[in-house]
C-alpha cells in the first residue's frame, strides 16, 4: 500500500535512534532478522520493545508488541503519536501488530527505518489497517 506523503512527517533522529538501540535487544535466533521499535507517546515519553523469539515459534513476539505491553503495563501515555520500527531492510509491521497498535488509535503514525538504506517510510495506523476490528464502531 502507498505510504503516507513523506514530505509531511518529520521523523525525531533520537526516535530512529531507540528502535535502533531496541533492535540490538532482539533475541532473534531462528530468524536471524532483528526488529526494534520505538513509541513516541504524546507527553514526549519514549517505549521501546525488540522481537523476542522462542523454540516453539509460534509463541515469538514481535517488536512492536514488546514495545506496547511494555508501555500499557508500565502505566505509559497510551495516546500514541509515532512508532518507529527499524530492520536491515525496512520491512512493514505484520499484521498481529497492525492489530494490536490500532487498539490504541488510527491517526498516529508508523514509520519504518532501513538500518542498511537509512531509508524511511512512513504511514498512518488508518493507512496501514483500515477497517480495523474494533467493538466500539
Ligand atoms: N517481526 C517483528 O518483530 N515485527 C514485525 O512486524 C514483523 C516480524 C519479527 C518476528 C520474528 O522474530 C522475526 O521478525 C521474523 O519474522
């Protein structure tokens, strides 16, 4: 799906640089591909998470799903203003994640970051799910 206009989104260097450092965090050796992301809350507070993944695969978590249990247990601003996911190659958030985030909003942004490219790309949550199931609509 065609991202969001770039020109639009100005992406906080030291929010690329968290999901980096997350990304060091991951405990990634089946897949052998890293994932960090980092939340940008509204009263400026900074989550980060990394995928952690597990013997029994199915049971791995993602990055972006540390990063929000982390943030929602620890009591966190849950009125998310920007989540940045950085891997080797700017890969999108899968689909359990564009769940879970859409919990917490759909006019928050998401961006990735190509570690090798530095390259970003970037979406609204409505953009990257829309029609999200939700029991309130
Ligand atoms: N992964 C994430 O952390 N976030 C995503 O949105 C997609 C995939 C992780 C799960 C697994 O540990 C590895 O990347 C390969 O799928």
């Amino acid at each position: 799906m065609a991202a969001t206009n770039q020109d639009e989104v100005e992406i906080p260097q030291a929010l690329i640089e968290a999901a980096v450092a997350a990304r060091q965090h991951a405990y990634a050796p089946y897949s052998g591909y890293q994932v960090g992301a980092a939340i940008l809350s509204q009263d400026g507070t900074v989550t980060t998470g990394c995928n952690v993944e597990n013997a029994s695969y199915g049971l791995s978590n993602c990055a972006e799903r540390t990063a929000i249990f982390k943030l929602v247990s620890e009591g966190g601003d849950r009125r998310l203003k920007l989540v940045v996911i950085a891997t080797k190659d700017g890969g999108s958030p899968c689909g359990a994640c564009r769940q879970v985030l859409a919990e917490f909003g759909r006019d928050f942004r998401i961006a990735s970051y190509a570690v090798e490219t530095k390259k970003t790309q970037v979406w609204t949550m409505a953009e990257l799910l829309p029609d999200a199931f939700s029991l309130e609509d």
